[in-house]
C-alpha cells in the first residue's frame, strides 16, 4: 500500500461530510453481479455496489485485481453478465456513446488528450456539436456562430479553471503542461458540461502533495454538488480518508464491500494486501 503525509484532514472531511449516502433515496447508480471474461480469464466476477448522489465509492484492489475492467464493464465497453441501474432504470443495454448523455462519465487510467489542439480546444471538442455552428451555419449567420464559439470557449476557460488547470496553460498544448496539471485536465474533460455518476481510474497516480490537495478540494466540490463519484485508487491514505464506502476487489472478486473502518479491519482484506493475515 502506497503511504504518504499529504492529505489534509480538514479537506478529507470535507469530502466526506456526511458520512454515508444513505439519506438520498435511490442510487444514482447501482451494479449488480457484474462479470467480464477475457477468452478463458475470469477479469471480474459477482461485483455488486451502489453509490448514492453526493457519495464517494472507493473502489481498491491489487494489480489486475479487475479494477478497470470493473468500469469497462459498468460503461459497456466489454461484453459483460450481470445489471447496472441509473436510479430506477436499467441501462445495462445502452451502449457507451449513449451514457454519457444520461451523466454518467467516465475518466480513463491513462491521460488521452488531442495533442494537436490547446488545451481550452480539448475541452471545446468534448462540448460537442453545440461548440461549433458549422460551415452552413457561419456563412449564413457569422455573427450567430461567432457568439456561440465564444460561449463555447468561455464556459471551458471556466470549467477548466474549476478543474485546476490555470488559464497560463489554456492556449499550450496538453503535453507541454505539467504532469499534475494534466491529471486535472483529464477529469475535467471526463466531467464536460456535468456528470451525475463520475467514474476516476486512479486519479491520484503520480501526484505530489499539491496536487493531491487540489484533488481533494475538486472531490469535495463535486460531492457537494450532488455528483455520484466512483475512485478506482491505490493510494490508500487518499481513498480512506475521503471514501464513504469502499468496494474492493482481489483476483475478479468482491473481497469485501463496507465502510473505510470496516475495510481496515476485514481480514481478507489485509490478507490480499500483505500476504498473511494481521
Ligand atoms: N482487453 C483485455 N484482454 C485480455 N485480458 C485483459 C484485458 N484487459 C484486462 N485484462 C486482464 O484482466 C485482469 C484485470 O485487469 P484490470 O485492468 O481490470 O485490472 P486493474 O485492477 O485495473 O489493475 P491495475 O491496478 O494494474 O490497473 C488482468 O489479469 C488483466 O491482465
Ligand atoms: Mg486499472
């Protein structure tokens, strides 16, 4: 388990004021019996959590535990067995272009940015067919798609600032600015114009104490909206310190499913980590 001194407390638990999603009715997404083979591979196998609006799900899980393709699964970018719900409804057969215009989003392990386009372009092109009027459209009403081009590039210098990318980084391109900074950049391109299920591989990969604290702050703020958050993590002290219920996964299985205390004390869990039980 990866261990460090840079997660504030008072940022942790702002990220987790309430403790518990169970106040909020449904779900705002909720899997059942997920399972995913790769050819004779089992990758993931009777996988079932919920995460409740304004909640952290936590999920944990060695190397190849199946973590990812948890996700996969969950955004039907494999071929998969069991149920996943948007509150009430069953969307295990919408595909992935589809689920995105029902919020729920998802940010991928590894960064993948347009490195032609400035990074308010990555942003502008994620916006989708409202950014850009078109050709037709320019040439007939230029001060219309002018107007709309501006709106487009505004909201993004916003919603990037929010994310934690500066606007000194806006007009570079994504792979000319800092590690940190790039890590932001992807969760914001995930979340583009709101998101009500967000789902993070790894946020927290490679970054030192500043941007650590900057995720928590985001984390916090997104929660506080009412977004749904997923957080494939192996940084530990992060994922207890802001997690509401964590999930964890060893060798395609559910190891274990509770709160940050309860997964600390499960057995089988300290098992899967350390090699022997504590
Ligand atoms: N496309 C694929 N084809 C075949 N096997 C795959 C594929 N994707 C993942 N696997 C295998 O499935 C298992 C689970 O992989 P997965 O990437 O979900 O693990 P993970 O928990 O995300 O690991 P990490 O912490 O290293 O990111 C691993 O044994 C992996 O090698
Ligand atoms: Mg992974």
């Amino acid at each position: 388990m990866q261990s460090t001194t840079s997660i504030d407390p008072a940022a942790a638990a702002a990220v987790n004021p309430l403790g518990s999603g169970e106040g909020a009715l449904l779900p705002a997404l909720r899997v059942e019996g997920l399972g995913v083979r790769y050819g004779a591979l089992v990758a993931l196998e009777g996988v079932s959590w919920e995460v409740f609006p304004g909640e952290l799900l936590g999920i944990i899980g060695p190397n190849g535990a199946g973590k990812s393709s948890c996700y996969d699964a969950v955004t039907a970018m494999v071929r998969r067995s069991g149920r996943v719900s948007l509150q009430t409804r069953d969307i295990t057969a919408v595909p992935p272009y589809g689920l995105a215009a029902l919020g729920v989003k998802r940010a991928f392990q590894q960064n993948a940015f347009f490195d032609d386009l400035s990074v308010l372009d990555n942003f502008v092109a994620v916006l989708g067919e409202h950014a850009y009027a078109g050709l037709a459209a320019s040439v007939l009403n230029p001060l219309a798609a002018a107007r709309r081009r501006n709106g487009a590039k505004a909201l993004a210098a916003g919603q990037l600032e929010r994310f934690g990318v500066p606007a000194a980084y806006h007009a570079q391109s994504p792979k000319e600015i800092p590690y940190g900074v790039q890590r932001m950049l992807s969760i914001a391109l995930a979340y583009g114009r709101g998101a009500d299920v967000l789902l993070l591989d790894e946020p927290a990969a490679g970054l030192g104490g500043e941007d650590m604290a900057a995720l928590v702050r985001l984390l916090a703020e997104l929660k506080r909206e009412g977004v749904a958050l997923v957080v494939i993590e192996h940084h530990m002290e992060l994922i207890m310190a802001v997690a509401d219920r964590i999930c964890v996964l060893d060798l395609g299985k559910q190891l274990a499913y509770g709160t940050p205390a309860e997964i600390q004390r499960d057995p089988r869990v300290r098992e899967a980590y350390l090699g022997k039980p504590q």
